[in-house]
C-alpha cells in the first residue's frame, strides 16, 4: 500500500501471467487470493454491467445494471463455493490431497482468467445492444459471450493442471470430474439467479418473479414437447 | 471428535491402508471413533436430504422437520443396515474359501469402507441443498439423490476391493517361506520388498499383479450383493425426500421396489 503505481504494475503483469499460464501461477503465484478475488469481482462486475444494460441505464433500469454487474461475481463465487467440498473429498481418495494446495490455486486462477475473458467480450456485447432491440436475440447473444468465455476458460485450466497431470495422470481424471461438477451447478445456478438481461416487458427485480425452478426439468420438458410426447 | 476425523482422514488418504501399514496382514483401523464420524457424515446428509422438504412447504410445516429428522436417522441406519444384513453371508463364504482374513479385520474393513461411502455423500451435500432451495420437481430430487448415493458406493467399493487386494498381497508376502524369500532375493530385486514400502499413494491405486484369489472372488460377488441389498434398502426405509402430496411417516406401505421406482422417476421427469 506504501507505493500503490508499483502494486498495480505488479497486478497488472499478474493478470498477464494468469492468461499466459505462467507456471509462477500455479506455484506460489505472483497473484494471491486477494488480488485474484479482486480481480473476479472487478472483471465480473464490468461484464455485468454491460449485460444488464440492455433496457437502457436511465430511471428503474439503472438498478438491472447494478443487480447483474453484482449476480456474475456471485453466480462465479457460488458455483465454486458448492462444487468444491466434493471435489475435495474425491481427491484425497484418489491419493491427490498432497496436491491439493495447487488444484485449488489452478481452479481459482481459472475463475479469475473467466472473468477477465468476459470483460473482454464487453465490447461485443455493448456493440450488439446498440445494433438490436431484440430481447431473444440479445439472450443468444449473451450466452454466447458466456459459452465462448467458459471454454476459454477451460481450456486454460487444462494447461495449468498439465504439470499436475504430468505427476499423477489421475488428476486427468479429477480435471474431467470437476468440469462436469461445476457445470451442472453452474447451469442451474445460472438459471436461479435470473434475470441478467432483464427483459423489456418485465419491471426491474433482482430475482424474477417465479423464476424458482429446475433448468433441467425444464430442459426435460422442452425436448418431450419437441419430440411430440 | 477431531482426533476421529483425523482418523478417517487417515483413510481416505490411504496412509491406514499403505502396504507398510498391512504388514501384519491385517488391517488397524480403529473401529469405535471411525463409526461415530461415519454417522455424524450420514446423518448431515440426511438433513441435506431433508431440506426439500422444508425449503418446499417454507418452513412452516411440522412435518417437513420431522421429514429433515427421520431422514438425519435414517441415512446412516440405511448404510450399518445394509451392512448387518450382508454381513452373516461374507462371513460364511470368506470362511468357507478358507481366507486368512479374520472376521476382526473384516469388520474393520468394512467400516472403513462405510466412512468413504459416507464421506463422499456428505461432501456432496451442498449440491443437494442448492438444488432443494431452487427445484420444485420430485423426480428431479429423487434422481439426483440416486446419483450420488451411486457415485458414493461405487468409490467406497472400489476402495474395498483394492485395500483387500493388498491385504492379500502382504499376505502372500508373510506366508512364502524365509528360504524362498532369499533365493528370490538373490535372483532379482525383490519385487516384495517394494510392495512394503511407504508408498505414498492414494487408497485406489493398484499395487503389484496379484495372483487369482478365492476370497477376492468372494469379496467381488459380496460388492453386487451389497448394491442390490443397499438399494433395496433405501426402498424399504422410505421416505428419504418426502413426497409433496403425501404426510410424513416414518416409513411406508410395503410396495413395489427401488428398480421400480427409478424407472418410474426418469419417466415423469420426462412428463410421461
């Protein structure tokens, strides 16, 4: 704090080496789990702002902005923070708990690098808003972003557990296991905490009204009427 | 309690399980404070479990906490149940084959593989919350339940198997004779030797190329054995969830089976 241009500096390479894989991100890293919730709150919060502001930025539809800029970094935090215990618990059987310090370093810095990839779209989707009115287009649009960022993501989290794989092939196997944990509870997690667009007909909530449900159910439902069942 | 955890931290590490730790050929897991833990992991899962229930009717029904109750006891009952039940039959059938292991060690082993079975479930228990608090759909819940009950047992006996997959090799080690010991030695590296190391790996990885074993034989067909009976447990000491329409007792009619019923739940999930 004594010579706050130099933190920046050093934040700023850290978000560098984040995206480079820098092995230093891994161990013992240049960022510490300060920065990096920092860095998910801040990046998050910008994507999310840009997300919410579909309707516009004046009167009841500045809050939309507010609530989604502040519902990215929880749907992140969240997700992580319940998909975690059983992820820890099948590692240590699998004989990986000695490891464990640099999984979990490697799944946060991935959180991180998510959010940063997000804010980057931010551009792309403020263009899109301006060119479109469309609620379902902006939508698609949006889980694009969304999807895009995700796999980026992972892919990310597959080079920084490569030296971790190289040590215990199992750990392939935990990578594998913790994408699908945390997908399945980040889709319905998703789909809890909406609206993030906030459509044009409805008045401003942070949660929408009877949104409470299942994403799969729903899912479940779309294909049987699809199907004709 | 701490000293307990640590214990079963112990085992799900794998350091109670090391070949090192087999030496004797028998297994030292303590039995008593391994027990208490397990219930208390089974028992938070059945709160877990229960919290459809009351998140459902939102907290004011009586029923839905007698529902969270019954569920908190019943989990772990449905685990040492399913285990007293298989338990006279492995005994008969490892004596019969003639197996070396003690029914001591047996028992001790079939706790520890309760606390992984346990320990699994109860980690996934905030999963179960979150989906309690936000889905409305029975069939939904009850299927997701059936999953990681599922998950849960395929690791814990996949644990059984390979810690007795070790005792068997330690075994084997004991009983060669001295003599045969030294000539191996002198022949090759043995091979043995490595085997009673400190290896630090975890309670799943496989140690060495075992020979054909008549006890494991009887420990893999006792694995399905233990499937089937565990499921049909869970069926019979129903309700877990609580169905939305019905009032809470503390068990139900005698009535079709698990099978049944999962078969069933996939299709009204599909709305059929």
């Amino acid at each position: 704090m004594d010579n706050p241009p130099r933190t920046m500096k050093a934040r700023l390479i850290g978000i560098d080496d984040l995206l480079r894989a820098r092995p230093r991100v891994v161990v013992g890293s240049a960022l510490g789990p300060r920065q990096i919730i920092l860095i998910m709150i801040a990046f998050g919060f910008v994507y999310g702002a840009v997300m919410g502001s579909f309707g516009g930025v004046t009167g009841e539809r500045f809050w939309q902005v507010v609530y989604s800029a502040t519902k990215v970094p929880l749907l992140l935090t969240l997700t992580f923070a319940i998909s975690l215990p059983s992820f820890f618990i099948i590692n240590t059987i699998l004989g990986l708990r000695d490891d464990f310090a640099k999984a979990l370093r490697a799944l946060v810095a991935t959180q991180a690098a998510l959010t940063v990839v997000l804010a980057s779209f931010a551009p792309f989707t403020a263009l899109w808003y301006a060119s479109s009115s469309d609620y379902q287009s902006a939508l698609l649009f949006n889980t694009l972003m969304f999807g895009s960022a995700s796999i980026t993501a992972q892919l990310l989290l597959l080079r920084l557990y490569r030296p971790l794989i190289a040590r215990n092939p199992r750990h392939r196997v935990m990578v594998r296991l913790w994408l699908v944990i945390y997908a399945f509870v980040g889709i319905q997690m998703g789909w809890v905490l909406r609206p993030f667009i906030g459509s044009p007909d409805v008045a401003t909530t942070f949660f929408r009204q009877g949104a409470w449900g299942n994403a799969y159910v729903e899912v479940a439902h779309i294909i049987m009427r699809v199907l004709g069942w | 309690m701490i000293k307990w955890f640590k214990q079963l931290d112990g085992i799900l590490r794998g350091d109670a399980t090391r070949m090192s730790a087999l030496k004797e050929g028998r297994i030292e897991t303590p039995i008593g404070g391994i027990s208490v833990v397990t219930v208390f992991l089974g028992a938070t899962y059945g709160i877990c479990m229960g919290a459809y229930a009351v998140i459902r009717t939102g907290g004011a029904d009586h029923d839905a906490y007698m529902q969270m109750l019954a569920s908190a006891v019943k989990l772990p009952l449905l685990f040492f149940l399913t285990l007293l039940v298989t338990l006279p039959s492995l005994y008969v059938f490892n004596a019969l084959v003639g197996s070396r292991l003690s029914v001591v060690s047996v028992i001790r082993l079939l706790i520890a593989m309760l606390g992984v079975m346990l320990s699994v479930l109860a980690a996934f228990g905030p999963i179960i919350v979150f989906f309690s608090v936000s889905t409305e759909s029975y069939p939904f819940m009850k299927l997701l339940n059936v999953l990681i009950a599922a998950m849960a047992g395929v690791l814990g006996l996949a644990f059984l198997l390979k810690t007795l997959h070790r005792l068997v090799l330690v075994q084997e080690v004991i009983d060669t004779p001295q003599q045969f010991l030294e000539a191996v030695d002198e022949d090759q590296d043995v091979e043995d030797d490595e085997l009673l190391t400190d290896n630090p790996a975890g309670v799943l990885d496989p140690v060495g190329e075992g020979t054909s074993n008549r006890a494991r034989s009887v420990f893999r067909v006792w694995v399905v054995v233990f499937s089937l009976v565990g499921a049909q447990m869970s069926w019979v000491l129903r309700p877990f969830i609580g169905k939305p329409d019905m009032p809470f007792t503390w068990f139900r009619e005698r009535d079709s089976n698990f099978f049944i019923d999962v078969l069933d739940a996939i299709a009204k999930l599909f709305g059929a």
